[in-house]
C-alpha cells in the first residue's frame, strides 16, 4: 500500500516560539513547513529594490508556510 505523504507527515508537528523581529523562514528556504500562527500575528515581507515591503499580516488561526505540502 503506497503511503499518503500528507499522512506521513502528520506526526512530524511540533511548536516554536517567536519573538518580535523574529524570522521564521526567509524567501528562497528550502524547509519544507507549514506553519499555524496560535496567538499574536506575524507578517510577510518581500525584498525590493527600496527595502522590505510588507506584503499582509497573518493572523492567530491562519497558515503560513509551505503549501506544497497539500499537492
């Protein structure tokens, strides 16, 4: 039986802490994760020419990450 890699994943969860300034994953990473904001918010930047552009703010309840992971 061919195994489902959604549910050979699943047991890999875990939790960090992040502080404000705090990265959790940079643009071009290669990690593999999907994140799930619980408390506080974090935001998504973007590198540009002028500097960093917020790009949105992810709120407690909502995904980041890397939603290859559902494909």
């Amino acid at each position: 039986m061919t195994e489902n890699p959604i549910e050979r994943n699943i047991c890999n969860f875990g939790s960090s802490t992040s502080n404000t300034g705090d990265y959790i994953f940079k643009e071009g990473d290669t990690e593999n994760a999907l994140y799930i904001v619980l408390t506080g918010r974090c935001r998504a930047l973007a590198k540009t020419d002028k500097g960093l552009k917020a790009l949105g703010d992810i709120s407690a309840g909502e995904p980041v990450g890397e939603f290859a992971l559902f494909t």
